[in-house]
C-alpha cells in the first residue's frame, strides 16, 4: 500500500470512530489503565442518566456543555447518592461573596 493510500486509509478510520467513543464509564467512573477513576466527563455521564430515571429530558451533552443545564438537574435530582458528589461541584453550600 502506497503512502498516499495508507494516509487516506488513516483519515477516514479517524474520522469514522469518534475519540469519546473510546471513554468506558461505569457508575460515574472511567477506565484507566485497567482501574475505575472518578472524573468528571464520566459523573455527567451518570448524571444525565440519573436525571433521565427522574424524569428530566435533559441529553449527556446538554448536562457536559452547559453549566446551567447541570445545575439546574442538581437543584432536583443533587440529593441522590449517584450524583451527590458531583452535584456539590455545580451547585456548592456555603458562603457566597458579597
């Protein structure tokens, strides 16, 4: 195969497999290097799912690219134990400045 032809080959494989295609998540933890780490591309991703089990229409890339929309789903669902700790981030307690 021709370099020319191995380039285009190339191209149309990354094109055609999106990079967050490659993400595992479960339960709001993402595989890395063969072990669960929390992050917070997957605690959306749950997020959008806890959401969607209460009712919200809210999309995964709504909740990651908007943080309106996040802390809004955190104002009704942030109690639940899944999201708990993600939500403290959108929506923190405490004292705000004056």
């Amino acid at each position: 195969m021709n370099r020319t032809k191995f380039t285009a080959v190339l191209l149309v494989a990354m094109i055609a497999t999106p990079a967050h295609a490659a993400i595992k998540c479960r339960n709001g933890a993402q595989l890395v290097g063969g072990d669960y780490i929390s992050t917070p591309y997957c605690q959306d991703k749950l997020l959008a799912e806890v959401a969607r089990e209460y009712g919200f229409k809210a999309s995964f890339a709504e909740i990651r690219n908007n943080p309106n929309t996040k802390r809004n789903i955190c104002v009704y669902v942030g109690r639940d134990i899944r999201v708990q700790e993600n939500c403290l981030t959108a929506n923190p307690v405490g004292r705000r400045g004056m």
